[in-house]
C-alpha cells in the first residue's frame, strides 16, 4: 500500500507523539497488521495499526462492536482482580473524532490497539511451559467470558466452525475445480472423504443439547497470545475478531492443532511433522485448570476428539481454499495452502492412533 494511504489513516486515530515507524507486523494470515512507533515526550509510544479483511469480515462494523464489548468487559473484570488492564486486554485507541474504526476513501476499516510491550506471540512452541501457560490462559479467557451476554454478539463469520457445513464447501469446491487443481489433489481429497464422520460428531452433540454453547474465543492458537518476555505467563489473549458462542472443545481443539504439533503449521517435510504428546498433556491440564470446574463431563469426554475435528476442520479449510485458488488465507509461496493442509492430515492421521492414550490423559486430569 501507497505511504501516502497509510498516512492519511495514522492521521485519524487519536495517538500520541510524532510518527517514527511503520513497519508490517505479526504473521496472522486474515488481517494485515503494522507495528507503529511514536516518538512522545521524549519516550517511545508503540501502537498496533490493522486494516481488517472485509472480504472475510463482511461486517466490520459489527465485528468492532464485538470487540469493544468484549474488551470493556474484560477490562472490568481485569480491574476487579487487580490485575493492569493495558497489558492483561487489548485496548482499542479510538479515533480523533471518538470512533473504534476508521473506514477509508477505498472503504477499508482499520482499528488499532495499544502495543503491548515485552512480550512475544509464539508460532511455534519453543518453550513447553509457554504451551501450558498459554491453556490456562485461553481458559480462563473462556470463564471470563462465562457471563457475557451472548446474545449481544454478532456471528461475525457465519458457521466459522461448522465443521458439518465446512465439508459442504469443500464438496462443492471440488465439483466446481475453479483452477483444476482437484486432480493433483486426490489422496487428500480422499483423506476427507473416508472421514466424513469426523464432521458431523461435534455439530449433533450441540444440536441434541449434550454440549452447551459459550462464549468462545473460536482462533485459539499460540500466536493468538502474548507471553510476557520477563515472567513467562501468558498476559494477553489477542486477535477477538471471532469470539462468539462456539464450543469450549472447539478453543481446545483449536490450540491442539496448532501447538501440540513438532513443526510449523506449513512444514514442508512431513517426516518433521507429529503430534506431540507431551504437549498435549501439558494443554489439557491447563485447559482444564484455566476453566476452573465450567466444563461439564461430556465436553470433558470430548476434548480428544475436539482436537482431531479441530484439525481435520482446518486442514480441509487449507485445502478448500487450494483448490479456490487460494482467496481466503494469505499465501507466501505457490502450494502454500496446501502444504498447510497435509500438515493437518499428517496430525489427525496421528491422533487416529494416539486416541486412546489421549482419553487417558484427560482421564487423569479431569
Ligand atoms: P490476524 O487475524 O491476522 O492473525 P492478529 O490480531 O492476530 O491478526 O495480529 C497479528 C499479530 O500481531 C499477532 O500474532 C501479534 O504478534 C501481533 N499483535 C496484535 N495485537 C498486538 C498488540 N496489541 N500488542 C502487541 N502485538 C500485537
Ligand atoms: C486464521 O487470523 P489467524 O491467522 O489467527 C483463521 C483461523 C485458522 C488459522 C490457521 C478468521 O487465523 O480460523 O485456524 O488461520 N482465522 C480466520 O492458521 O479464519
Ligand atoms: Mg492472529
């Protein structure tokens, strides 16, 4: 994007001190994220800049009321415990005429955020206890939330983990072929097939009233969450741009997939690439310590198999949008998407075998 554009974005928002630093920031693959630095009496003011991603968003308006709910919520019960609301939430800096967002002349929608300072979001685990920090916390986001009148939110993405109705898409995306990439595809496209089940098992416990619906974070991986670089706990869930009522299975499953893994999310090398049992153990009893007594037996009963429907939902997300052409998740190099996709099948393949032991480790836990 043009310096010019940008500029004339900075200028709206209300910070504070003389513009020192723009630079492109974070790893996420939806949004695109800058880092600011502000020279402020004499000290150096930092900002987070995002402009959001309104083909995936398709609200954004919405979408920032659901932030600002939450994230004033959450500041109220930061505020209760004691704890420092600039470091524990994210908070949004406002624009200079009051707004949450600014919406450009190419109608685009930034927000920012205060940077949080000394601390780091992790793409992969190189600490075991940051992945057990990172369990208590994501849980105790979720208890947090316990009480957050979710009738309130928006559905920001619709059926965003609706694995039944991911699989939909995917079979349409397939007949479709828009880039006749299905051919090339076909042990993966057939990977999903023969597990067809996977899709339904947590979408009819919901719909039969077995597992309840929360408030959920719904994006829960490691680099959603900012680990303080002094005492190594994890401060800050970030990236709420899909906190809706969704299943606490689905925020377990979710950080499973991503950090219970022994290589990055797109490792080429599928020899590098298992689920780590270790960390999973660490996870779940973090999860389950982080939730504090909320969940009931049956999504304690499901955790396992939350992870492994977790990871089949994304790796068939990848492949989707391979054979779509790669217009969802940002890509950084042809076949990028699909590398992410065996990945994922490499884990749920892996997890099929581990299953058992994975139930015995909630056993022990519960
Ligand atoms: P995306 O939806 O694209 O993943 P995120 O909101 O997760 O966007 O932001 C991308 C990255 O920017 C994060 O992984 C984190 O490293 C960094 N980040 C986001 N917000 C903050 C913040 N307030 N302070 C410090 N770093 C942040
Ligand atoms: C996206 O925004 P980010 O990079 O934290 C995606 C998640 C996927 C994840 C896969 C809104 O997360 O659902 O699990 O990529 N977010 C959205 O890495 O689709
Ligand atoms: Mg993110």
């Amino acid at each position: 994007m043009e310096n010019k554009e940008i500029m004339e974005v900075i200028r709206k928002f209300d910070f504070q001190g003389e513009l020192q630093e723009c630079i492109p920031y974070g790893s996420g693959h939806i949004n695109d994220t800058f880092r600011l630095a502000f020279c402020f009496e004499g000290r150096n003011k930092r900002y987070i800049l995002q402009r959001m991603n309104k083909n995936i968003f398709l609200n954004p308006e919405e979408l920032m009321d659901n932030v600002s709910g939450v994230t004033a919520w959450l500041r109220k019960k930061i505020l209760a415990d004691g704890g420092d609301v600039e470091r524990e939430t994210l908070n949004l800096v406002n624009t200079r005429d009051g707004r949450p967002f600014y919406k450009d002349s190419c109608g685009e929608y930034w927000r920012a955020y205060l940077f949080i300072e000394d601390a780091t979001s992790f793409d992969q685990v190189e600490n075991d206890d940051d992945f057990y920090q990172s369990a208590v916390a994501f849980g105790h986001f979720q208890r947090l939330l316990s009480d957050y009148p979710a009738a309130t939110l928006h559905e920001t993405i619709k059926d965003f983990h609706n694995t039944a109705d991911r699989l939909r898409k995917f079979k349409e995306a397939i007949k479709n072929d828009v880039c006749g990439r299905a051919a090339e595809v076909k042990p993966e496209i057939q990977f999903v097939l023969e597990r067809e089940k996977l899709a339904h098992i947590l979408c009819d416990l919901q719909k039969n009233g077995e597992i309840p619906l929360r408030v959920t974070h719904n994006d829960t991986k490691l680099n959603n969450i900012l680990i303080d670089n002094k005492t190594g706990k994890a401060i800050c869930v970030i990236d709420l741009d899909t906190v809706m009522p969704g299943l606490s299975v689905n925020d377990f499953g979710d950080s499973i997939r991503f950090g219970a893994s022994t290589a990055a999310e797109d490792e080429k090398d599928l020899s590098k690439v298992f689920f780590d049992m270790h960390l999973y153990e660490l996870y779940v009893k973090g999860f389950i310590e982080g939730c504090g007594g909320a969940l009931t037996e049956i999504e304690k009963d499901m955790l396992p198999v939350g992870a492994m429907v977790m990871t089949f939902e994304c790796g068939m997300r990848f492949l989707t949008d391979y054979l779509e052409g790669d217009h969802y998740f940002k890509i950084h190099r042809e076949g990028h998407n699909l590398d992410r996709c065996r990945t994922q099948f490499k884990l749920v393949k892996d997890m099929e075998e581990k299953l058992q032991q994975m139930k015995d480790i909630v056993k022990k836990y519960r």
